[in-house]
C-alpha cells in the first residue's frame, strides 16, 4: 500500500493543528509543515466534512481541531482519504476472490495478519505526536 499525497498532507495538518491547538490559518499551515497551498483547501473540506477540523471564518479565522487528538488515529485521518486500505482485493467486505476460496487460502492468511498489524501501527493516536 502507498498512500497518496493528499493522503500524507491531511495526517500533516492534523498534527499541526493538534501541536499548536489553537486557529491556524492556511498559509502557516502550509509553510510549516510543506503543503502546496493548491492541497490546503481540498483537505481542509475533507477532514471538515469528517468531522476531524472546524473551520473558523473572520480575519483571525482558520481551522481547528474539532475532536481531541486522543480521539483521533492516523488511521481515522488515512480512512478519510484512502478508497481502502486493505492489502488486497479479498480483505474487502465482500471478500471477492477469482478463485473463490477465500476460507481456503493460506495466502489469505498472511494478509490478514499483515492487515491486522498494520492497522495496529497505524491506530495511533495523534496526541503520541504532541510536544511536551
């Protein structure tokens, strides 16, 4: 699995909205932490429309976080961006397999365990990644 780059950009401004845990306007999201500002807007209406940021109007608007970093995984942010994020096509909820042996397979086997480390990696919470 490669995530996207938008993907990568949205666990980004989580993380810097969460360190700074106050407004934050576009522009120093994008120069701190090296999003194209073409992304921001897009990203912005995506986690906003999650339920993961709020979006502050006025001249000292901007996002915030609307959920607390401890309720919030990398995992949420990626689920949020990602089509899926299943290894492979037979970890998908109707368990397509060409071969239709999908309670047969040892192949399978290995990718759920895989699937099921990875998504226990990635389950952490974004508070792991505040400054003390």
């Amino acid at each position: 699995m490669q995530l996207n780059v938008t993907t990568d950009y949205g666990i980004r401004v989580v993380i810097y909205l969460a360190q700074k845990n106050s407004i934050a306007n576009s522009n120093e999201i994008c120069a701190k932490m090296g999003i194209p500002w073409s992304y921001m807007h897009k990203i912005a209406r995506t986690l906003k429309s999650a339920g993961i940021i709020n979006e502050v109007r006025g001249t000292m608007g901007g996002f915030e976080l609307k959920k607390d970093p401890e309720k919030i995984s990398v995992l949420n942010i990626i689920n949020v961006f990602e089509k899926t994020t299943n290894v492979n096509r037979c970890m998908e909820k109707d368990e397509h397999c060409s071969r239709d042996a999908v309670s047969s397979c040892p192949v399978r086997n290995i990718y759920v365990q895989l699937q099921e480390e990875m998504d226990n990696i990635l389950d952490v919470k974004i508070s792991t990644f505040l400054k003390n």
